[in-house]
C-alpha cells in the first residue's frame, strides 16, 4: 500500500483584483492552509499570484525551503 508523506500544489491564479488576492489570502490563514507566495504582478487588468501551498493538510516537507 502507498502512503503520501508529503504534498504540495505549487498554482498560478489571476485575480480580478489585488484586494481579491487579499481575500484569497485571508481564507487560506483561517482554514490554517500554509502557504508561500512566489511572486505577484499586476498584467493585463488583473492581479497574477505565483503559490505554493499545503495540499490536503498533508506535511509539506522541505517543498517551502
């Protein structure tokens, strides 16, 4: 049988606004998801976030080193 040790979801998301990407933020700390944000830009009339995040609660390792 195999078990997940460790898992992350590493996602591009284009937001309509960076108060959005805010929002987005704040629902990821209350749901105590950890997360790291790679890099933002604001491009073409919307707000572009690179992160990386826990998938499923599951432990993610050394993926945020």
């Amino acid at each position: 049988m195999k078990r997940i040790i460790t898992a992350c979801l590493e996602q591009t998301i284009k937001f309509e606004t960076e108060e959005e990407f805010e929002a987005f933020k704040g629902q990821l700390e209350r749901k105590d998801i950890k997360f790291r944000i790679i890099g933002t830009e604001a491009k073409d009339g919307g707000f572009i976030a690179r992160i990386k995040k826990q998938y499923n609660q599951y432990d993610v390792g050394d993926y945020f080193d």
